[in-house]
C-alpha cells in the first residue's frame, strides 16, 4: 500500500493539481480583445451594412450591441449557452454545410471557434 500511495503522490497528485489550476476565472474571455479580432477578420466583410450576409439576415457585427441584437429572426447569442447560440453553431460547423459560416470560405481554426465557445458560455459579456 505505501509504495502505491508513494507513486500517487509523485503521479497523481500532480496531474490533479494542473487539472484544477485550469478551473479558475483568470483565462476570461474579452470581447474587444479576443471576440472582436476574430468577427472582424472573418465576419465583417458580409456582416456590415450593404453587406451580403447583412442584406440577407439583418446580422450586423460592427459593435457588441449589434453583435447582441442578432438578425431579424432573433437573436444569435444565448449568454450561458454556447450549445443554443447560433453564432457558435454556424462557426463550428453544427449546421447543415449550406449555412456553416462564414460562408464559402474556409471555416474558422478550431482555437478561434473555442474562444467564440468561451464567451458565450462565460456570459457573452461586453468586456
């Protein structure tokens, strides 16, 4: 028994301490520092005024407010609540092909679609 507390303690003890340091709130999500930056480079170009993705859906991205206030069929942001968010369901390809965003293009690298995925579900806060 003491030779397997003995490689617990060099083993596991570890791995659960690095485990939890990834639970705390200091990786935050900003929206002008991290959120912005990815919507302007693959967003804007449709979702501004006369833009395509605008005259189509009403979706607009140049400010947080109009990033919230979503298309004319509602909201694309659930704060809490990546899963029921459209922005990050069509970012992460969980749609059909024919509306994953953005679209046409190459889809969104996997770590940009995590932090889009992180703020929503840190409250989608305008920070």
């Amino acid at each position: 028994m003491k030779k397997h507390m003995s490689r617990f303690a060099t083993v596991g003890l570890p791995l659960i301490l690095v485990a939890l340091s990834g639970c705390n709130r200091s990786s935050e999500v900003s929206f002008s520092q991290d959120v912005q930056p990815i919507i302007s480079k693959h967003c804007a170009e449709c979702h501004l005024p006369n833009g395509q993705g605008h005259a189509a859906s009403g979706f607009l991205v140049e400010s947080y407010d109009s990033l919230m206030k979503g298309t004319k069929f509602g909201p694309v942001v659930v704060p809490g609540d990546a899963v029921s968010s459209s922005l990050y369901r069509l970012v992460a390809g969980e749609v059909d092909e024919s509306i994953r965003m953005p679209h046409g293009k190459d889809p969104l690298p996997t770590a940009e679609i995590a932090v889009i995925e992180a703020w929503i579900t840190q409250g989608a806060k305008n920070n």
